[in-house]
C-alpha cells in the first residue's frame, strides 16, 4: 500500500515546521539578548541583585582606582555598596556592540548625585548562557 502525499497535507507539515525554525530562531535570539537589557534598569535603580544574577562564577570589578577579580558572591556585596551611596542614579547607554565569539560589551554612563561613572560591561558566552565577566565604573 502506498501512500499519496496530498498538496494539502504537505502545506501542513511546512508550515508546521516552519513555524518551528521560526520559534527557535527567536528563542535563541531573544535570550542571549536577555543580560543586556536587564542592566540598564538595574543601575538606574540600584539592583545589584539583578545584575549581579548574571555575574560569571569569578568577576572583574573596577571602581575608580580599585580593581579586583572576585567570586560572584563578593562582586555583589561591592557593587550593591558602590551602587547605595547615591540617592539619585541615571543610567544612559552610549554604545554596545558584539563580538564574532558571541561576547557582548556596553559602554556607558552613569550620573549620580557625585558624579558621573563611565560604565564598562564585558559579557561572555560560555556554552548557552551569557555571564557577566567585567563591570568598571570611571569617574568622569
């Protein structure tokens, strides 16, 4: 017995698969998008919480002239101290870009009632997930 492949039945199956590719191709796009975003609201209201989510397993963290390479636990305690000394905080983004490995940067600034900080993040892919690996604030 042979089966007939119907025009009708075959235009299901496509679009069924296409829809597919569609839904993965977003998937896929969306998240390793999901680091990027999150940060500029999360300086702008001093979640270090929400960022800090996003830490590698060890980060570099500058701030001014203090620079270290800490566990993800200890950059968070830094970053929500530095970030808590100011009662007012905007975050504008001035460039961001990515890399051909799949690494991503934003560059920054952030004005504070001191001051303004420029602002450089590093993210890297390792496997399927985007880590945050630098954070540097520069006063301007």
């Amino acid at each position: 017995m042979c089966y007939k492949l119907r025009k009708y039945d075959f235009m299901k199956v496509l679009k069924a698969i296409v829809l597919f590719i569609f839904c993965l191709h977003f998937v896929f796009t969306t998240y390793g998008q999901d680091v990027a975003s999150v940060i500029p609201s999360a300086l702008k209201t001093a979640n270090a919480n929400a960022i800090a989510k996003n830490f590698d397993k060890r980060v570099d963290v500058t701030i001014g002239e203090v620079a270290d390479n800490y566990s993800n636990e200890q950059a968070e305690i830094i970053l929500k101290g530095f970030l808590s000394k100011f009662s007012s905080r905007d975050f504008i983004v001035v460039h961001k870009g990515n890399a051909k490995d799949g690494a991503q940067y934003i560059i920054g600034s952030l004005k504070t009632n001191a001051g303004s900080y420029r602002t450089y993040i590093f993210i890297k892919k390792t496997g399927t997930t985007n880590y945050i690996q630098e954070i540097r604030f520069e006063k301007e």
